[in-house]
C-alpha cells in the first residue's frame, strides 16, 4: 500500500466529520489527483470489508457495512436524532423545494411551522440561506451538510424523485 493511500486512510479515521478531497489533498501535501486515486482504490478495497468508506455530505468517511446492523445492534446504543412526523414533513418540504420561505411552506403544509423550523434550526438539520427578494425579505431556508450525512447522502440530487401526481392518483 503506498504513502498517500496509508495516509488518505489514516486521515479519514482520525476525522469525526466526511473529509473532501480537496481538504485531504491540503492537508497532507498531496496533488489532488494522487488523493482521487487513492481514494478510489480504498472505495474497493473496503466494499466488502464489515467496514466500508462512503462519500456523504461532499466527504469521505467510514461506516460499517449496512448488512451488519442487525449483527451489531448490541454494540451500540442507538441515539438518533428524533424527528417527529411534522419536523419530518416540514424537512422534506424545505429539502425538496430549497431555498424556500417560511410561508412557502405553510402554502405546502397547510399548517404552521414556526416550531418545527425552530426545532430543525436548533438541529442543525436546516439553515438560513438568505433572504428572498420580495415584500418584508423573508428568511430563505435549505438543509445542511448534517442533513446529508444524518440521511446518508452525499448530495441533495440524491433524494428520492417523488411526484405528487403519482402519490395522489395512489390513493382511493
């Protein structure tokens, strides 16, 4: 195993947040490319390994292997954020119509959501992406890199596609 591959993976499991390629790159004085590579190759090496590096919120960390979570359930104590159904529908509100305003969302809802964009603030799951260009200036709002990496993704292009129409004419 080469120098930059060891270090890339040493860096990684030190780092309790993703690691960008370009921050590994930076901080251990490697060209970007050499990182990339090495990158790619220990993808491989652990996806069949109980440990397995993935790429979420722009980074690169290390999990354990999905199919092991039941086997090692008694490991851990499981303390996941706890999102209720309203935090939950007003997050995939905000997450699939960022930036978007608070009144936006309660046209989409039909209910208010002052509590639960307070709760999903204090999170960290959202934040204030600005302000919209329109009468008062309201508050915009998007999901975080805590967002991405609490639902295991590395980009907002990966949430599922849903379509109203589909989800409305399933339903009798």
């Amino acid at each position: 195993m080469g120098e930059v591959k060891r270090a890339v993976e040493a860096a990684i499991f030190l780092s309790q947040e993703p690691v960008s390629e370009k921050v590994l790159s930076e901080r251990l004085g490697f060209e970007i490319e050499e990182v990339k590579k090495a990158l790619e190759e220990l993808v491989e090496d652990y996806a069949e390994r109980g440990i397995v590096l993935k790429k979420v919120a722009g980074g690169y960390r290390f999990f354990t292997a999905p199919d092991l979570s039941k086997t090692l359930k008694s490991f851990v104590e499981d303390r996941p954020v706890k999102l209720s159904r309203p935090l939950l529908e007003v997050l995939a509100v905000i997450a699939y119509n960022q930036p978007i305003t608070k009144k936006d969302i309660m046209k989409i809802r039909g209910q208010n959501c002052d509590g639960a964009i307070k709760s999903l603030l204090e999170k960290g799951l959202i934040e204030v992406a600005g302000r919209a260009n329109t009468p008062g200036r309201p508050k915009l709002y998007r999901t975080t890199d805590a967002f991405l990496y609490h639902f295991g993704l590395n980009s907002i292009e990966e949430l599922p596609k849903v379509s109203l129409e589909e989800d409305l004419n399933g339903q009798d």
